[in-house]
C-alpha cells in the first residue's frame, strides 16, 4: 500500500524559506510529471463535456476546468483530444495520478513523458467526489516517481512549486505559495482544498503541487478565472485526503468508503443556543437513514456529533470527510451531545457506496396552502398556523404515513417562521427535543420555553416524506 513519505530532504531540495532559484528542484522533478493526451469519439451533434462547479455554488461563473465545450461543424462521427497532466508515483509498476475530469469519457489515454517518449495508459479506477483517477502504464525503460508527502505540516505562506502542462505547453514550471487552506468551492462532499497563487491554467488539471523539499502536497484541480487564464487563485487536493482514495483505486478499481448512514446539518448560533451548547460546534443529525450503521438507535435525530474516532468534528464539513476515510466495517466511538449531556456510543461503520442507495429521498407533494375541514380545530403559534394531522390532513398535504407530530396548514409571510422557510405541509414533531402531537402541546412547549428566558425556539420538523431537519424560531 502507498504510504505518506517521511519528511526527507531530497539532494536536490532547497530551504524552507523560499530559495532564490529553484532550477535544482525542478530539475529532479520534471522527468516525474507528464502530460496526459484523451481522444473520444463524439457524435457531430454533441459537444466535449465541460466540468463546470455544481448549481449553486458561489464560484459558477468562475470556475474553469480541463474541459471546454467545442461546437462547431464536423463528421457525424468526430474525435476529440484533449491535454492535461499527471505524476508518476511508482515507477515500477507505472502507476500515474491525475485528475478524474482530465480522462472522464475518454476513449484512448496516451502518457506523453518529458523525454519524448509515449505509452498507452489503461484506467485502474477513477473517482468523481474528489476528482481522482489513477492510470497505469507499462513502461519499457525506468521511470521517474515522486514522492507523497502531507500538507497537514505546511503553513500559509510556505513556498510551492507547480509542475504541468498548462494550454499544451509541457514541463511548465511555476513558483508561489499557499494562500489559504481548508477551502470549501462546492465542488464536491469532501472539499478541503490547498489554495495557491502558483500560476495554474487549463492543461494544469491532474498535475503535481510540490512543497520545497519535492513531495507531493496537493493534486491541482481547478482555478477562478474570469478570463480564462491564471490570476493566482488556484485549487489543489491536498494529498492526505488524496492517498487513501489512490489505494482504494489501486486495490479494489473502486472507492469503499466508511458510511455512517445519517443526515446533518450545521450547527448555527442559534441551535447551539438553544441546545445549551457554549459554542457553535459539530454536526446536527438531522435524521438517520432507514437501514443504516445506526438505525439501532445508537445515534439520534436531534444528536449533535462533537467527535468521530477520536478525531475533531469542528464544523458539519468534518463529519463526511473522516467518516468516509475510514475503513468499512470499522467499530468506531462517536461523542455526541444528546439533551444537553456528552455521551460516547459505538458504531460499526457501513459502506457508503451502498449507503447511497438507501438515502436516496421520494418525492414530494403540493408545497401550496390548503383549507382544511371546519371542524378540525387549528391554533397560531410564533406566525403558524398549527392542525393536528388526521388522515384528512395527510390527504392534503400529501404527508406520508410515517410521519408523525403537527401540521402546519399556514405560515404568516411577515413572520420570523417564514424566514427559516418553514412552509404549509411541514411537520412539527418535536419542540426543544420533546415530542409534541397537538397544537395544545406545541403552545405549551413555547410557553415554558419562554417562561425559562429562551429567546429561541428549536424545532425538529418532517417533510412530507419522513425527511428530518431543525430550525430554530425567533420567540419574541
């Protein structure tokens, strides 16, 4: 198995303290990199798929990819090449990283080596959440590898060096250094990327980013770019998340991802308040999935995890990414706080891959109002409307048979309820971790909410198919 190098200093390594040329540095690493060549055959009437940031995300219009879409005449049947880069990590087995969306679709892979030379690559496995593909090659002279070393140690302001093949041009050498950590694009569930003003454009994807001392700290994925070219923002994935996806596609052809098998949400000032928590910290499962690692009752809604196997969970994004690096099966310890307390249960993780298809959610009803009969009594509570859900109020509002609690028939538009998005159809099943199963209740829980100096008011509320998620509503 591949395994993180110790921090040894290479002949040709330079200082820590940002050398005044590089030139013996790069020298010992250029052989390493390479460029990656796809052709794909493509129907007239279609074009290049173009890797673009997912709907939503705050870098959109900005986000540039290996890929551009290519319109344009040709033949019914056309082939496509595209360029990009990778970096041998084992020379003897001829094993090369780069990037998932640099050989996505393609039909023929040929690795172009810096002396000239070229070979066939075959795809060992490729994974999409972090944009990771490993090839393999079989060489029929000694190939140049790098090592993998860990960004965890690197500082923002440590020197880096980015090798690649941006817009074609081979063996590109770049220089600058880490101006962020930890970022977060939306481009996928495990987003931790290294960001760096080292010069990366298209054709960099799937290339190396190196620290002064030739390891691998990152793969370079992608850029901000209004332009189309570097403006010194660029995305790389640091190795530590990297290396145990690349032994995952090296052994298995396939990702096999620890899965806990419930649903959160971040944990807001808010919340935390109204938890009693004295800081706004962990993951707030929002429900847990039918079926899964803890469908026993181990972990529950309204839970906030606090700590996974002994590891920080700092912020929601935490949670998926250690979660998934670790090995399926595994018997874990997880902290949560439960009603204001600290506990520690056990839990023996699932498989993700297998976990997806259990999560997967229905679909959902009218989200409009409706007049429910006369004769159902109905209370306003905090800008609702509130009915107690009988089979005629399920009928209305499409609301499964599991889902149990008060339904909301109205909500106030002026009213702090309608800020959170709550919405006719929605359920309140719990109110500051009790249940509640009338409106009576839900008045009586505001009540002695208020009675005891809260200013919020947490609610646990059902979607019309079962899914969980909690707001907290302003009581003044």
């Amino acid at each position: 198995m591949l395994m993180a190098s110790p921090a040894v200093m290479p002949a040709y390594a330079q200082s820590n303290a940002g050398p005044a040329s590089v030139a013996d540095l790069a020298e010992g690493l250029l052989d390493a990199v390479v460029n990656i060549s796809t052709s794909q055959n493509v129907d007239s009437g279609r074009t290049q798929p173009r890797m673009r940031a997912p709907d939503g995300s705050p870098f959109q219009d900005f986000f540039d990819e290996f890929f551009q879409d290519r319109g344009g005449e040709g033949p019914r049947n056309r082939k496509v090449s595209s360029l990009g880069s990778g970096f041998v990590i084992d020379a003897e087995e001829g094993i090369i990283v780069t990037n998932n969306h640099v050989i996505e679709g393609a039909d023929d892979i040929e690795i172009n080596f810096a002396d000239g030379s070229k070979l066939k690559a075959d795809l060992v496995g490729a994974d999409s959440k972090t944009d990771l593909a490993v090839l393999k090659v079989t060489p029929f002279r000694p190939l140049t590898e790098v090592p993998l070393g860990t960004s965890e140690t690197m500082r923002i302001g440590d020197w880096v060096m980015a090798i690649g093949n941006p817009f074609g041009l081979g063996g590109t050498v770049t220089v600058g250094i880490i101006s962020a950590r930890g970022r977060d694009i939306n481009s996928g569930p495990y987003d931790n990327f290294i960001q760096t003003d080292a010069a990366i454009n298209r054709g960099n994807s799937g290339g190396p980013l190196f620290n002064m001392n030739g390891e691998v700290i990152g793969i370079n994925t992608a850029i901000i770019s209004p332009s189309g070219g570097s403006i010194g923002i660029g995305f790389a994935v640091p190795t530590e998340l990297a290396l145990n996806v690349i032994n995952q596609l090296r052994e298995f052809g396939e990702t096999r991802r620890g899965w806990l098998g419930v649903r959160i949400q971040p944990v807001t000032d808010d919340i935390a308040e109204s938890l009693g928590m004295d800081e706004a910290k962990g993951a707030l499962v929002a429900g847990v999935i039918r079926g899964g690692p803890v469908d026993d009752g181990s972990i529950e809604a309204g839970d906030v995890i606090i700590r996974f196997d002994g590891k920080e969970v700092d912020e929601m994004r935490d949670l998926p990414r250690v979660v998934a690096e670790s090995p399926v099966g595994k018997a874990v310890d997880v902290v949560v706080i439960r009603k204001g307390e600290e506990q520690t249960v056990k839990v023996t993780l699932g498989r993700l891959e297998d976990g997806e298809k259990l999560a997967d959610a229905g679909e959902v009803g009218d989200d409009g109002a409706t007049d429910l009969p006369e004769t159902l009594a109905t209370v306003e509570v905090l800008g609702m409307t509130l009915a107690e859900l009988t089979d005629e109020g399920r009928q209305e509002f499409a609301i499964a048979d599991s889902v149990s609690g008060v339904v909301i028939t109205a909500v106030d538009p002026d009213s702090a309820a309608a800020e959170k998005r709550i919405e006719p159809g929605d359920v309140i099943v719990e109110i500051a971790q009790e249940a509640v199963a009338t409106p009576q209740d839900v008045e009586d829980r505001i009540a002695a909410l208020k009675q005891d100096g809260r200013r919020n008011a947490l609610l646990m509320l059902a979607g019309r198919t079962g899914e969980l998620r909690f707001v907290t509503v302003r009581m003044d």
